[in-house]
C-alpha cells in the first residue's frame, strides 16, 4: 500500500474519532480501566518472579544428613565445609531442635507429632550459608556429592510458594481482565458500528467505484486501533508514575532485602510496550466485530 | 461485451425477478432497458455490475463469468463499470470535483493523475466552471453530470445507468442523453434502464423490453412501447 493511501486512512479514522466524540471516549475509557488492571498485575508478576529468583539465591542450604552419621562424621563434613572458600556459615541443627521448630509451627496440631520424641524420624541437619548469594545453587550442587548428605534444598520452598501466588493473581486477573476486554472491545465495536453507519453512502460508492476490500476496510481498524493507543495511554502513565513512587518509597534493589524491586528500566519499556500492544490488539479485535457485522462489501 | 445465458434471479424472500433471460450487448453498443415497474428491470441492470448474483445462469462480462469472479476481485471488476443512478448518489459535503476524485483515490490513482483527469471529465460534462459548488450548489442536470463524470473517470468500458433523467425536466434529460450519446460515441458501451417514452422513441437506439422477468422484446432502432 502507498504511504499516500495510509495518510489518506489515518486522517479519516481520525475524523471519525472526532465525529463519535463521547462514544470514543467511552471506548477509551473502558480500554483504559483494563489495560490499567493488566498493567498493575504486569508490574507485580514483573517483581514477583525477580524477586523469585533473587529468593533462590539468598536463602540457605538444607542438607539433610543420613541417619547413619556418627557425630564423628557430621563433625568431619561439617569441618569440610565451613573450610570451603564460598561458604559464610554453617549451623547445626539437631534432629530434636528441628522436632522442635515442627512442632512450634504446627501449634495446635502438635498432638500429631507426639511420641515421636523416641523415635524421631526426621534427619539432623547443616544449614550453610553462601557468602555470595549467586553462589548457592552451584554450592548446593557441590554439596550434595558429599558422603552422608542426603538430601540437599535450597529455598524452593519459599519461591516455589511465591510462584504459586503469582500463578494464583495471573489466573484471577486475566479471567477478570479478559471480561473488561470483551467489554471494551464491544464498546469498540459499537463505536466503529457508528462509523459505519455515518459512512455508508461514501461505502457505497467505494464499492461502485471498484475500490478494494480492504481500502475500505482498514480506515475502521486504524480506528480501533487509535483507540487501543489513546486507551493505553494514561494506564501506562498511571502505572508508571506509580510504580516509580512506590520505587522511591520502599528502594529498588536496597533497603529490603527481600523486598528487592526491579528498576524503572528496562521495566517500564516491557510494561508500556505489553499494554500498549494489547490495547491495540482490543482495539482491532473490537473493529473487526463491526466490520464483520455490518461493513458490506 | 455483456452476455447474460439463461439467467434466473430468485429473492431470498421467494420473489421471481428474472425467469431465464438470454441477451448479449457488443462493445460500443447503446442500449435502452424498458419495461413496467416490478418486470425485472432494476435486477437486470444490478446483476450488470454484480451486485446481485444470479441465481441460475452464466453472466459473462468481457468474457468473465462474474458468478465465478472471488469476492476480493469484484472491485477489480467494477473499475471496468462505470454506474449512474436516478439520485444522482453524490457525497453532499464533498465539491463536485472532490466527488469526482474521490472515485479515483478509491482505487488508489496517483495524486497528479487525479488531478489532470478529474479536470478533463469534469471538463467532458460542461461543468469546469463549477468545480468548487458542493451538490446542494448545484441543479439537479448539474448533479448527474457530476455522478456521470464519476462513473466515467476510471475509463470503465461500460457505463450502466438506471433512469438516470428519472428526476429531471425534459430540458435537463435531453441534456444528459446528449451527454451519454458523446460518451457512447467515444466507444464506451452505455445500458440504460428508463421509463422516459420520448428520449427512447426520439433516440432509436437498440431497445430490449423486460416483462415479468424475461426479455419480450429486443430491437435495433427499437421503440418505447408501452402506454404510461
């Protein structure tokens, strides 16, 4: 297509835009409650699944020794590892202590775990600590080659957990998102039903003249699209700005160190680029109910 | 060439309009299409540029079969038709030389070509001196010689026109059948569907009667022949 005939679509689609002012605006504004949404839990996922993965390399090492381990042993592998150069720390953690903790945790249920004093089942264990957190998933893997270890984690429970709660908001909001954006796509649609209608004789005479399907087409989808665009505008301001000033408040990457944000960049080029994408995704969707619906060609 | 091979054209709402119509039309031929309101006329002359679609039948347009023709190609072959209605059909915000142009920027013609060629059909129909008049400026003669240099600015090798003087004085209809005639002479085959007894009878053109949806009559140098 000549850049001239697209000049030529982007001005009457703006017309349009101009001609429907309040049912654009009503177009707009729905595109922008849903794009804010999905904006929101964009920035959330964003700093969940980093902080996920700044969890996995902070916290500490579980080795679940074998029963079989004299105190002799667990001294020597103990020995060993607090002598390797990556290592910060070592605790142990007696099989009793950690009855202990399990039972604390369990409070009111603890009744399960009586009896078990005698025959307690549970390993004992070393906590390690890396001194540089990048470090313990290969630390990990080391120490798992060592005799009498069993069972070696590393914090996949806290992030497997954090994981799962963003699984839980993703699935939540995109069922409630996906209801606003066939809510705004329809306003779309109404909106390019409008069009339609106010251009049905110049459509006329585009079909008698031999114009193509599609030079009569696409005015209406650079429409839906616009409004895809303007709708996305002010939730990627919105969230943002925010997104920046809850930065400013809580410190991205300091302060907290398990409240470790992301920065504003490249942040802020995926989110605005994401939502901006889907409005004009909505945007296009919306046009093309009407089109199919009542553009005849 | 238009050819029309055993044409049937059944409404979705059961209503016969053709019942088997058999004709052909030469390049360069002038053709009146007459007959009673309801006879099938008005489907005759739409299936012409395909906008309906026979139900039964062969319609060949420079030998094309337009039953054929894919959806998306259709508008490739209405660029060879140029059609003219009764209300003229004009975009009544736009200048007549905007309307004009408009049926050139639709098929997508290069900006200086529009220019030149919209000036020169508007020129073809006496109306350069009222280029920059909107519709409501102009008289109703004015206006169908506007929708005329519509129709005819892509250099369509038919024009097809239903009752185009069906709003007009006679002064003005004659004037517009002089207008079609010149056009006609300069090759462009020209079928016109009408009810106007006097043009038909003083032209003597080539006349095909349609009476409850077939043709009862086709002559050269034919006559009107009804009694309104």
């Amino acid at each position: 297509m000549k850049i001239e005939t697209m000049f030529r679509h982007t001005r009457e689609a703006f017309k349009s835009l101009k001609r429907n002012t309040w049912m654009t605006f009503a177009a707009v504004s729905a595109v922008a409650v849903t794009l804010l949404i999905f904006g929101i839990f964009l920035v959330f996922a964003f700093n969940i699944s980093y902080m996920a993965s700044e969890l996995d390399k902070q916290v500490a090492i579980r080795i679940s020794l074998s029963q079989t381990a004299t105190n002799d042993d667990i001294d020597q592998l103990r020995e060993k590892i607090e002598n390797d150069s990556a290592v910060k720390s070592v605790d142990f953690i007696p099989k009793e202590d950690g009855l202990k903790r399990m039972k604390e945790q369990w409070g009111e249920d603890e009744k399960f775990l009586k009896g078990l004093e005698n025959d307690n089942p549970l390993p004992d264990i070393l906590e390690v600590q890396a001194k540089n957190p990048q470090q313990t998933e290969s630390l990990a893997n080391k120490l798992s080659k060592y005799n009498f270890v069993e069972h070696v984690d590393f914090g996949q429970g806290v992030t497997d957990r954090l994981l799962d709660l963003s699984g839980w908001v993703r699935n939540v909001v995109l069922i409630f998102g996906l209801g606003l954006a066939v809510l705004a796509a329809f306003l779309i649609s109404n909106t390019i039903k409008l069009t339609i209608f106010a251009r049905r004789r110049e459509i006329e005479i585009m079909r008698l003249v031999g114009a193509s399907n599609w030079f009569i087409r696409w005015p209406f989808f650079i429409e839906g699209g616009m409004i895809g665009v303007l709708g996305a505008i002010v939730p990627v301001t919105v969230v943002l700005l925010g997104y920046n000033a809850v930065i400013g408040i809580l410190g991205a990457g300091e302060a907290y160190s398990f409240f470790k944000l992301l920065g504003m960049w490249p942040l802020s080029l995926y989110v605005a680029g994401i939502t901006i994408i889907l409005g004009v995704f909505i945007g296009v969707w919306g046009s093309l109910i009407s089109i199919r619906k009542f553009l005849r060609i | 060439m238009i050819e029309m091979h055993d044409v049937y054209k059944v409404y979705g709402n059961g209503v016969k309009a053709l019942n088997g119509v058999d004709m052909k039309i030469d390049q360069g031929e002038f053709v009146y299409v007459v007959g009673p309101s309801g006879s099938g006329k008005s489907t005759f002359i739409r299936l012409m540029y395909r906008e309906e679609k026979p139900t039964h039948g062969v319609i060949l347009i420079n030998g094309v079969n337009v039953k054929r023709v894919r959806d998306w190609k259709i508008p490739y072959l209405r660029r060879n038709i140029g059609v003219v209605f009764q209300d003229y059909k004009l975009l009544p915000n736009m200048t007549a030389y905007e309307n004009v142009a408009f049926a050139m920027e639709a098929v997508e013609a290069p900006k200086r070509k529009i220019r030149r060629r919209v000036q020169e059909v508007l020129e073809l129909v006496g109306l350069h001196d009222r280029m920059s008049a909107l519709p409501s400026q102009l008289s109703g003669g004015e206006q169908q010689r506007v929708s005329i240099a519509r129709a005819m600015v892509n250099n369509p090798s038919f024009v097809i026109a239903d009752e185009p003087t069906g709003n007009l004085d006679p002064e003005n209809s004659w004037d517009i059948m002089y207008l079609l005639e010149e056009i006609n002479a300069q090759g462009t085959t020209v079928v016109m569907a009408t009810h106007n007894r006097e043009i038909v009878n003083t032209m003597r053109k080539r006349v095909i009667a349609i009476e409850q949806g077939v043709v009862v009559r086709d002559e050269h140098q034919g006559e009107y022949g009804y009694e309104d």
